[in-house]
C-alpha cells in the first residue's frame, strides 16, 4: 500500500493541499475578508485620527490680581498662541469650578508681585495649575505654559534691550519627526497592534473553526503529520496578513501622511518575522483552545492587551515599574513598535533593526516549538 | 479468507473527571471481510473504542494491533491502512463535493492515473457524479453521508470504520449507505458500523455489544437473539386499549420489555418466566396473544435490563383543564413559502384528544415548519393552525400557555442545576406559591429526579437529561404535548423509559404531536402524516401505512418499507 515516491513528495502535495483548501475558504468566507481587511482599517482609521496627543486649543483661566501693562502684554502674548484660548478675572475662585468641572485645562495665576519683579529683570513668578487627574494632559499644559512663559520673559527682555540672562538655556532641536505631529509615530505604532490582532485572531480562529465543526477528527484520520497540519495554517494566512500590512502601509502614507525614511525590503523583513510570531501565538492558543469563542477572547486578552499596553506604542516603557519592563520584553508588538517607528521616520537604522527582528525571531521559535509540541495527532 | 485486522487486549481508557473508564479491559478481535457492528447505548464506549484503533486516543492500559502496528507510535502508517468516518460531518461544507474528494486523495497521496479511476469509481458508487460542483453544506444529510464515504474510501482501506454514520439520515438514504457498505466488503475490506439501530445491528455478520464501556456480548447477532426463543410475544386485538394493556403489562411479573407496535403489543418475559397468555389481560380487554420470533432488540433490552418505569407516576395526580369538544390540534391548509421555496404547502390535520399524532419524513420535508407554525414560532403564509381552539397566529401567547413543547436539542441552561433549572421554567410559566411547589414536587417525584437535584443539567446522563426537558415541558400541565425529535440520539433503553411517560400522560388524556426518525416509534402512534417535499403524502394509523403498500412479494411489510415505498412512489410521480 505504500506509495511508490519518496515521503517528502507526498508531504509537499498535502502541504499544497491544505493550503488550496485553506486558500478557497479564505477567499469564500466574508468573515476572514472582514478580518484581514476592514478590521484592520477600521482600527488605523480609529488610532489615526482619534488618539493624539498633541493640544491644541488648551483653554486657561488667567487670574491677574493686578493688572499692568505687563500683565497685559503676558496676556496678549497667550491669546495670539493659537495653542491657547485664554479668559481673564481678577480671582482664582471664578475659575476653580471650572477647572474641577473639567471647562478649563488650567489656571494661570499672575500674583500683584509680577510687574515689579519682572520689572526688577527678576524673572516675573507665574503660578501654574493643572488638573493632576489626568497626568498626561497635566505635563503637556503645564510644559506648553512654560514655554510660553519663557519665550514671553525673553521677549520681555529684548525689549528692554537687555542680554538674555537665565544662567542655562535649553534649545531643542526635534530630529525625525520636526513637526512633532504624535500621529506620525501613533500610525506606525498602531500598524504594530492591529498586526498583532488581525495575525493571531486568524489563526486562533480557524484552528478553533475546525475542531468545532468536526472536520479536525476526519484530517487526523488521514496520514496528515503535525507539520503539514502547521505550516497548511501558517502560510496562506501569512500570505493574507503581509496583504493586510500592505494595505495598512499604504493608508499611512497615502491617508495619513506619514513619512516613510527606511526601505521597504527590510521593512517587509520586519513584517514577516513578526507576523509568523503573531500567527504562531494565534496557533497556540488555538491548540489549547478548542472553541471559538474561547480562541477569541484568549486572543484579545493575550495578543491584543500586552501589545497595546507593553509595547509602548502609548505608554513608555521607559516610566513602567521593573516587573512590567521585565515581561514588556516578551511581547513581540515592542519589537515592532519601534522597528516600524525607526523605519517610517528615521530610516534603516540598523542598530535598532537587529536587535528588534533578533527579539521578534526568538519569540516566534518559542511558539512554533510550543506549538508543536502541544499540537498531536491525537484527541486526548 | 478472513485475517484478523485489530486485535484488543486488556484496553482500558479513561477521561478525566469522571469515574468509570470508557473503556474498561477490552479484549476482542476484529476480522476482515464482514461488517463488525458496534452496539450499545449512548456513552457506552463505542467512539472511544473507534477513535482507540484509529490512534486519536491512546489507551491507559493494554496491547492493541492494528493491522500488525501499533496505532499510537505508528499513527501515519495505520492511518495510511484505517479508513474513518466520525459521527460527526467532517468534510468541509464551504467546500464542493470535488473540492472534497480532492483534498483527500492529496492527503493519502492517490494522483495520477489511480486518482482519475478512484473518483470515477466512487463518484458512480455513491450516485454523487451530477453534484461534484455542489458545495457540501449544501446536500443533504444522506448525501453528505455519502461523501463522507467516498473520502473515506478514496484509498482503498483494509479496515473502515464508521461511527454512527446512518444517525439523522432518512430511511431511504440508510439502505443505501447500507447496501454501499456491504458491497465493499465482499472485496475483503474489514468494517465497523458503530449503531443506534439495532435493526442495523442485526444485519452485521458479528455484533459487539458494548454497555458503560464492557463488551457484554461478542458474536453473530442470531446467537443473542436465539437466547430469547420462546419469550416474545404479540397481543393482538388490544386496539384502542392498547396503551392500557402495555401499562398493566409492565406491572406483571416476569415482563422485562413492552412496545406498542401498531394495533399490537410487543412483550418480552424474562428467562424462566411463565409464558404469557391471553388470560393475563383478562381484566383489560380481550386480547388475543401468541409467541412471535425473538427481534435482536428484544435480548439487548433483555441484556441491559429494562428500564421500563412499572407505571408513570406522573398521569395520576395530575388535573388537567377541560377542553371544548372537538379536534384539540388543527392544521388548516397550513402553507409557509420563504421567497420562492415553498417549505409547507397546504398541509391539513386535526388531532383529537388523547391522541398521539406522527409526523414523519426525511430531513428538509417540512415536518419542522409545519411544527413550529403550531406552536406560533412561525407565521403561516396562509392557513390556520388552531391548539386546543385557540387561533395559534393571532392568539399566540393563549395557546403557548396550553402547549408544552420539548426541543429537539436539549435546550436547557447546562451551567444550571436540575433544580434551578426546574424553578426558572416554574417561573416562566408564572406558576407562584403554593401551585408552584406542587408543580415542582409533582414533576421531580414523578421522573426521579431527586437524586440529581443539585447536578447541573449539563452534566447529567442522556436518559436523566431527556426527562428533564420533560419534567420542564409539562411543569404548567399542558393539556397538549409538542415533542419535537424527543428521541434523536438516544439509545433504546431511555427511549422505552421516555414513550412511558408519554403513554402514561396520554392516558389521562393529554394530547401528543410528535415528529421521529424511529420508525419503530412511530409505531407508538395512533395516526401518522407522512410529510414528504412540504405535502402530506400519506396519512392514517401505522397499520393503514402498512396495509397500503403490501404486495405479494412484501406480505408482512414494516413501517419502514412503508415509508420508503410511499416517498418512491411520490418520487416517480413527481419524474412523470
């Protein structure tokens, strides 16, 4: 009964048989078109024009106990800022509601000494208040105001005809992304996430899809090994998902603008090693989860979440506790985040690539291994 | 020459989390050239037994050969040997047919020259060559079966092994897969045909009959059956009060097993009793009773025991409310179309009270649609359905009160205890207080459920979880029973206990709707629709069925040829 080839031949045709038939169901079921296609845009759309972190338009209360010419000119200088919307009283209390009610992003408070220090070449005090609550919005208010404080001061100065005396001066120079327009590194970052969610959820899904309709028992009774059923999973879903990033690649450039300094080959590098992590973290779950119901939410709560909150694509990894910065290192998305960071907007570093694709390849043999190992032929 | 392909010695196989081994020391030999029947009732082992030879499970303990190899360790060369077929459809339905068979012969790596003869050959067998461009969700279930089968055999195997494979499938289609598979193994292919129906059981050259995962009997079916020479009889003339002679029946010594079949009673005395005669029902009614053949069934209810309830305590204490003369259940020219696929057409009945009605046909006939216009699930087209003289679309929720309707599909919350489980429908019914204690006493008292009260549902036995639906379908006293496929799935045994319990409230005059693919059961019935392509095709009391297709060469036909002739006959009317 055996056949008259060599058993590789008969290995590849299954392997070619299994993806022929995973081909067609792919390209048969709406819902895989819908995961790879739309979710993923959905997503950037959401990411892209919804999260920024940029302020514009920060509203302040402007408390000036007694009003000078100085005062005057501060408040002019704040109004002209297309970055703030400012009123004015003469006390804090009028504007404390407000700022408890969340109306106002901050409280500046110019004391009756501001004129006649300033006026002394000392530099004229202001108080700052923020609403601590929300720390991120908190440090951007409060360094914008500080900004506009010492840019006011300097002017102040020039004016007077006097030499700028603060005893250190800060220039900053923004290198990579001169704008400062947050969503220039969110997109790239977002791609990261989405890939990591659209990759494992595939796979999670159909190898669950599989054993609840019953159609794993009848493969399993074929002669069919572990690493046929394997890569007949890995590879047209790794096809479908390097389609997706294409399409998520050419929103960023074309839709969002984002500049793209590094090249596309090592970017489609980057892309394929840490797609096969995603599809072999989707491949695992799915060995251990037999449903898909299970296989969705695993998916979501160990793919999505570490990838969204470890991976610093919002958080920086930098300000985590130890614990946190420890596990950070295995989730594949921090890999990516900053390889794709690095690659749209400074280019092929490749002190940043090789040590990003070096993590991302280590977690991917872990998977497979694991994957192997868990996945039998067997039903028990 | 027949060869030994699988050789059990001492296999034991157990799950985790649960008490008894699946399979407990098997020892058996399986030979090639015949087909093996597996029987049993449900959780008695017989997948476990399959999936064991097939190398899916390893067993804890004992040797096991299959054709000379070891199924665990030589997984890929058995398979390569062993062809399966599991009880569930296992083809990809988003598939063709083509694309099906084409995927199997990659994977047993049938190309070239040997693939074009194989599809050609199966094609031909299986009558599946005009749908090869079919998508395979879209067959039907007795088609579906059959690709399974070609896929199966698209390499030759030595052994095949069927799980179930004539489950949910119509009577037609299961001659069919029937006569396919016998065919096969005049080629010296080995099979096993694991079974519900012991009818099939009884076809087999040789039987294994499993029960909570020992083999209780191995051997030709007649060796079992001849056991019973001498114990099974027939009561005749019983008519109308047959329900009651099978219920005092069941009260007599010495009586293990008691059907209804049509006009006639079935019973089966344990070994050793007095032989049965007409003087035994002397009190019911005048009967006539004489020694029939034993049936292979009647020495496996003999075998595991009967379990049969002496009465149903559920009928006595129950009052139920007075019904206006006249047909309790009506069906007036009932039609239902989705777009332009008329799933009911035209479909008239009137059930009386203390009746039990059949609707019977093959999957897709339009039983399910007519039930559920009944019930007011579904809105007719046109028609009326009228429930114990209510107007079942516009008075829905007036009719549901008086119907109980038990799903097909165990439909209660499994992650709930029995108990919990019987305090919500309780409450769905809006029974409260004091009738809602006697409710629930009533019901637990009368199906047995006390011990399981704080199991949850979905844990419990087959046989346990079918009376629950019972107990939760009844619990509001409904003067009319909707039983939807009560049965579907299980083994002969509960089924015997469940038609108790429905002759038992039948007798206190409630009134049964019921569709089955058991044609024995259908038996139970005092009359039968017979729904075939959204038509009633036939109609009236299992004998009347019979009556009308006895011929010459078929003199003593059973509801089963009944069923086949009448839907061929329609096939060729609908041809002409």
């Amino acid at each position: 009964m055996s056949a008259p080839e060599p058993a590789s031949a008969d290995r590849l045709r299954r392997i070619i048989a299994l993806i022929r038939k995973e081909t067609r169901q792919i390209l048969r079921d709406p819902s895989t078109v819908i995961i790879a296609v739309i979710l993923p845009l959905t997503l950037l759309f959401l990411f892209g024009y919804g999260v920024s972190f940029d302020a514009r338009r920060i509203e302040i209360g402007l408390v000036i106990d007694d009003p000078t010419p100085e005062t005057g000119s501060f408040t002019a200088s704040l109004m002209n800022s297309s970055l703030f919307a400012a009123r004015s009283a003469r006390d804090r209390r009028n504007f404390e509601s407000d700022l408890v009610a969340g109306r106002i992003d901050g409280i500046v408070v110019l004391a009756s000494g501001f004129s006649a220090q300033g006026a002394r070449g000392d530099r004229a005090p202001i108080q700052v208040i923020v609403d601590g609550s929300d720390p991120n919005k908190a440090t951007l208010v409060r360094n914008y105001l500080q900004g506009a404080w010492g840019n006011w001061l300097m002017q102040e100065a020039i004016t007077r005809g006097e030499r700028i005396t603060f005893p250190i001066s800060v220039e900053s120079r923004v290198w990579f992304n001169p704008e400062i327009a947050s969503h220039h590194y969110l997109v790239p970052g977002s791609i990261a996430i989405i890939l990591m969610l659209i990759g494992a959820l595939l796979t999670a899904l159909v190898v669950a899809r599989e054993w609840e309709r019953g159609t794993m028992e009848a493969l399993l009774a074929t002669p069919v090994g572990i690493i046929d059923l394997l890569a007949g999973k890995l590879i047209p879903y790794f096809v479908l998902g390097m389609i997706t990033m294409a399409l998520a690649t050419g929103t960023a450039l074309f839709v969002f603008g984002v500049p793209f300094r590094g090249s596309f080959s090592v970017l489609a590098l980057m892309t394929a090693v840490f797609l096969t992590t995603a599809l072999a973290q989707g491949l695992l779950i799915s060995t251990l989860a037999r449903n898909q119901l299970v296989a969705a939410q695993s998916t979501l709560i160990s793919a999505f979440l570490p990838s969204f909150f470890l991976s610093g694509f919002v958080f920086e990894i930098a300000g985590m506790p130890l614990p946190l910065r420890i596990i950070s290192y295995a989730v594949p998305a921090r890999y990516f985040v900053s390889g794709l960071q690095t690659l749209f907007l400074a280019g092929d570093v490749w002190s940043v690539i090789w040590p990003n694709l070096t993590g991302m390849a280590v977690i991917a043999v872990v998977y497979i291994t694991l994957t192997a190992v868990k996945t039998k032929t067997r039903l028990d | 020459m027949s060869e030994a392909l699988v050789q059990f010695d001492q296999i034991v196989k157990r799950f985790d989390g649960t008490p008894h081994p699946a399979v407990a020391e098997i020892t058996t030999t399986i030979m090639s050239g015949g087909i093996t029947g597996l029987a049993g009732p449900d959780g008695a082992g017989k997948t476990t037994l399959l999936r064991l030879i097939l190398g899916l499970l390893k067993a804890d303990s004992g040797a096991l050969r299959v054709c000379g190899r070891d199924p665990v360790s030589e997984a890929s060369a058995v398979r390569d040997l062993v062809a399966y077929m599991p009880q569930r459809f296992g083809l990809y339905e988003d598939l063709t047919v083509l694309e099906n068979l084409t995927l199997y012969a990659d994977l047993r790596a049938v190309i070239g020259e040997e693939r074009r003869t194989a599809f050609e050959r199966l094609l031909a067998f299986t009558s599946l060559a005009p749908f090869t461009s079919r998508l395979a969700g879209a067959l039907s279930g007795g088609m579906k079966q059959k690709l399974g089968l070609a896929c199966a055999l698209i390499r030759t195997p030595r052994l095949l092994l069927l799980d179930e494979p004539s489950a949910g499938v119509d009577p037609v289609s299961r001659r069919e897969l029937w006569r396919m598979v016998q065919t096969l193994t005049g080629e010296g292919l080995g099979v096993v045909w694991s079974t519900a129906y012991l009818d099939e059981a009884e076809r087999c050259e040789r039987v294994l009959l499993m029960n909570d995962g020992k083999l209780i009997y191995e051997g030709s079916p007649s060796g079992l059956t001849n056991r019973m020479v001498g114990r099974s009889f027939h009561v005749r003339n019983a008519g109308e009060g047959r329900r009651g002679v099978l219920a005092s029946a069941a009260k007599m010594p010495g009586v293990i097993d008691g059907v209804i079949q049509g006009a006639n009673v079935r019973i089966v005395m344990a070994a050793g009793a007095t032989p049965l005669s007409a003087e035994d029902f002397k009190g019911v009614s005048h009967v006539e009773v004489t020694s029939v053949p034993p049936r292979f069934e009647d020495a496996f209810v003999s075998l595991l025991g009967s379990a049969t309830p002496a009465v149903s305590r559920l009928a006595a204490g129950a009052v139920r409310a007075k019904l206006d003369a006249g047909p309790v259940v009506e069906a007036k020219e009932l039609t239902r179309r989705f777009g332009s696929f008329t799933a009911a057409d035209r479909i008239s009945f009137s059930i009386g009270r203390g009746e039990i009605f059949g609707l019977l046909g093959p999957n897709g006939a339009g039983k399910s649609t007519t039930f559920k216009m009944l019930c007011g699930l579904l809105r007719p087209t046109s028609g009326e359905a009228r429930v114990a003289g209510l107007d079942v679309a516009a008075q829905t929720s007036a009719a549901r009160n008086r119907l109980g309707y038990m799903a097909q599909k165990f439909s209660l919350y499994g992650d709930l205890s029995v108990a919990q489980n019987l305090a919500f429908f309780a409450g769905v019914y809006g029974l409260t207080g004091a009738r809602r204690q006697r409710a629930l006493e009533r019901v637990t008292e009368a199906f047995g459920l006390q011990r399981y009260l704080e199991t949850n549902a979905g844990t419990l036995p087959a046989g346990f979880k079918q009376r629950l639906a019972l107990s939760c379908a009844v619990m509001h006293e409904p003067p009319v029973l909707f039983l939807d496929e009560p049965t579907s799935g299980v083994d002969p045994l509960t089924r015997r206990e469940f038609w108790a319990h429905i002759n038992a409230f039948v007798q206190s005059g409630v009134t049964v709707m019921v569709t089955t693919h058991f044609l024995e059961e259908a038996e139970y019935c005092d009359r039968i629709a017979l729904v075939y392509r959204a038509r009633v095709i036939a109609a009236g009391t299992p004998d009347d069925l019979k009556d009308s297709v006895r011929t010459q060469a078929l003199p003593d036909p059973t509801l089963e040829d009944a069923f086949i002739t009448l839907v061929e006959a329609d096939d060729k009317k609908v041809a002409a």
